[in-house]
C-alpha cells in the first residue's frame, strides 16, 4: 500500500461473503427476486435522499495508519527491476534450473495433498477433494493428530436471511461435488509457482523496505475503516465484478480486513474478499480469497490453504476458486456477504459465508494481538500501478467506475457492521473513507435504512484527470 504525503495512509480490509446466484439461463428467476426487493430500496431517487454518515477523514492521517498502510500492504506488484529479474530467471544455467524445478516440486508435494476425488472445473482448475484431517493446516505441529473443531455460536443479532447456496464458484457448476469428509482445494500447479516473483516466498507477500513518499510502493486504495475500540469481527456484503487487471505483475481487490498489533512487526491481520490476481492465478477471474499474518507478512501466513494456517470445515467452497456469476453495468448486481468472528469460547476467529455457510476457521495460536482482540476493521479496494511505460495503469478498481455512478454501475459495500466485546452484531458508528488517489480511484459513503453502512467506490485507473 502506498503512503499519504502527510504521513499518513490507507489501512486495509478483507471480508466475508453472501451470495446472489445466476447464470445467464438456469439462475435468472433466482437473482431477479434479490435485485428487485434491493432496487426498490436503492432507486436514484432513494439514494439523492440518503443521510450521509460517513466522516471526512482529516488532512492528516495518525502515522499509525502509515505503518498499517505499509505493513499490510499487497507485496505481488513488480518493478522494471523485478520484471528484469523475471527476464533473467528465464536465462538460468542448466544446474541452476533443474535446483528450481526441484524447489518447486518439492514444495508442490507438500501443498497438493491426496486426493479421495478430482473435479475439472470449466475454467480450468482442477479441484480436489482432500479428507478434512489431511488439508495443510493440520501439518501444522499444534494441529497434527487433530479434526476440525465443531461451530460455535453465532454473534447476537446475527440474523441469517433465506437459505443462500454455496454454489457461487465457477467449479460447483460442473455438476460435481465433494464428498461429506472431506474439503475442495484448488490444486497448485508447476505454472503457479513459475509465475512468482520468489519461488521460497510462493503464496505470501513479498518483504520490501518502504519510503515514506506517496509512490514508494504502488499500491492504491479507496476504503472504509473503523478504529479506536476493541472488535471481535465484522461483517459486510460486498459486490462482485471483473475488473481489467492492465498486466500480470498488478493486482485488483475488494476485501475486508481484520487488524491488530503496533503496525511495525508484529502487525497481525486476517483478510477475505475476492481479488484479480494474473500473477498468482494465472488469469483474470475474479477469485474467493483468505489471507492471514501474525508477523507483518514476514515469516507467517499465506493466501488460501498455501501453508498450514487456516482450517477448512466447508466441503462446497473452494478457496481461491473463481466466482460466478458477476454484476454488470446496468444490468444484473451481485453481491458476497462474509462474516469473521471471534469464537468467546476457544477464540477462535471464524469465517462465514452468505447466511450461515460456515467456511473454517483461523485458530488464535496463529495470531499474537489477535488472540485478544482487534484494534481496527477496514473494508474496501486496493489496486497496484506499476506505471507501464511511465504512466499511471489502467487496471481498474470495483467496476472501473467512479463511486457517483452509483448503483448498477459503482461497486459497493454494504451493510457493515462490527461484533462487540459482548458477542453482539453492531451498526458502525464512526465510518470514515479515504481515497489516495481520487481523480483515479474515489469513494461516497452514507447511510439508510436498507443498506446501513455502505460506500460506492472504484474507478477506470488512467484517465484524463489521472496520468
């Protein structure tokens, strides 16, 4: 993430997800009647009406948000420098070229476990099914021998709407599934990895040293975010797009993150949302993702299930697995509704997907601040500008268009909230948005009695107001 001039900077959120299903054909009916009760509520002339909550962030941002900022940021981007170094790594020697193949096979090994079932997804992943006590978490040495712990109460006020299915992932429509026992985990493939900046560092941000000018790293966001109390989760409803994604070494996201910690070191943050990543995927499918770190993405945490970390209860989702459907302009909207809680019994941080889906969990072992606590709740959009050719990039954020669009045509997030220290599910009550880069990517935020908290927000990149 980059930096504020002032010192000051954006924080960052990952999220939780409910789903509104379609395809073209066979799941029109099933969107039209969630649309149509929420367009109802979120007409033109609903929304000119709509008493804004949000709080204009002042001219200078605390320099903890700096150190959050920088500490958390996306580390996938490259410089020139890096794509050289892409450029020379195609060039190596033949001893040091087989070294890396085994490297990669090797750690391939470890990640993609035995399968009971393999499903072919017509996007092109291959999907399998691993027995739940043999996915990667419980490699882990405090997890070995283990299963996975049953649900735990949901949060008061916690109030699931119809029954939403999981099958919102391209996978799930080939007809198949996995079996009860075990969990669907995105197989891992010699291409993955050969498109990483480090092959040691596969799954993870990269560690960089960072400056305090408003282009040392890149990264740029329009987010909203919560801090100054003690969270135990949050929870919000986020809209899904495609964005154009303007080259393989940048990235686009909307997530909602979960942070605690000094913001130095021992930052500790656990993520969700959905992302455009070409570099880590090797397309440009919008794609369900976790991450999680306890020590300022150095040493621990990865994406997904790319190390032992989170534990996955769910045997419909796939994470890291392509969503389907998308909105469109003007046209059909979408959304995923995610909830992260803490568990008051085992403290346990656990995901739910839509109402009542649970996904897994992310066990308070992992985490040093978090065992306790969070400190700040953050939900939005980030991309990175690698400036090809020197300009500013075109990658788009949300929908590629700006958050006065509005709805149908802005990306949105809505109904935020935050659990209490009392397990209680609550409206936020000092929402405050930030752009970085407004004439490339800005946020609206308000407030009503359909949406609570929401924010429209995005933008197309490169533009004539932003070169």
């Amino acid at each position: 993430m980059d930096s504020l001039g002032v010192e000051g900077a954006f924080l960052r959120t990952k999220a939780r997800h409910s789903w509104c299903h379609f395809d073209r054909r066979r799941r029109q009916r099933q969107c039209t009647q969630t649309q149509t009760d929420l367009v109802k509520q979120t007409t033109q002339g609903n929304f000119s009406n709509m008493t804004s909550s949000c709080c204009k962030i002042s001219p200078i941002i605390p320099i903890f948000a700096f150190y959050l900022l920088v500490s958390s940021s996306f580390c996938l981007v490259h410089s020139l420098e890096t794509g050289n170094q892409h450029a020379t790594n195609q060039t190596l020697r033949p001893e040091e070229e087989l070294q890396k193949l085994k490297i990669i096979r090797a750690h391939l090994n470890k990640i993609n476990k035995p399968a009971v079932k393999t499903i072919q997804s017509p996007d092109g992943d291959i999907i399998d099914c691993v027995e739940t006590h043999q996915q990667p978490a419980f490699d882990h040495p405090k997890l070995k021998g283990q299963r996975p712990l049953d649900p735990p109460a949901r949060p008061n006020g916690h109030k699931p709407g119809g029954m939403v299915t999981e099958d919102f992932q391209s996978w799930s429509m080939s007809g198949e599934s996995c079996p009860e026992g075990t969990i669907p985990i995105r197989r891992t493939t010699e291409k993955d990895m050969l498109r990483a900046s480090s092959v040691r560092r596969f799954g993870r941000k990269r560690i960089r040293r960072f400056r305090r000018d408003t282009n040392s790293n890149g990264h740029e966001h329009a987010v909203g975010y919560v801090s100054g109390d003690q969270y135990y989760g949050a929870k919000a409803s986020i809209n899904v797009w495609a964005p154009r994604v303007a080259n393989q070494y940048e990235f686009s996201l909307s997530q909602m993150w979960v942070i605690s910690g000094s913001f130095g070191d021992d930052l500790n943050t656990i993520e969700a949302g959905w992302q455009v990543s070409p570099e880590l995927y090797g397309d440009n499918y919008p794609r369900f993702f976790t991450y999680w770190t306890s020590d300022a993405y150095q040493a621990t945490g990865c994406y997904n299930l790319l190390c032992s970390g989170f534990v996955q209860t769910n045997n419909r989702i796939a994470i890291g697995a392509a969503i389907s459907p998308t909105s469109s302009y003007n046209g059909g909207q979408f959304d995923i509704s995610l909830l992260v809680w803490k568990d008051p019994k085992h403290g346990n941080w656990w995901l739910e997907f839509g109402s009542g889906v649970l996904v897994g969990y992310w066990p308070s072992f992992l985490f040093t601040h978090l065992r306790d606590h969070a400190s700040m709740v953050q939900f939005g959009g980030e991309i990175v500008n690698s400036r090809p050719n020197g300009f500013h990039t075109s990658t788009q954020m949300g929908s590629g268009h700006f958050a006065g669009e509005g709805f149908g045509k802005a990306s949105y997030f809505r109904n935020l909230q935050v659990v209490d220290w009392d397990n209680n599910l609550i409206p936020l009550s000092n929402l405050r948005v930030l752009a970085d880069h407004p004439n490339c990517y800005d946020i609206q935020g308000g407030i009503n009695r359909v949406w609570g908290n929401y924010f429209y927000y995005g933008g197309p990149g490169r533009n004539a107001r932003c070169s």
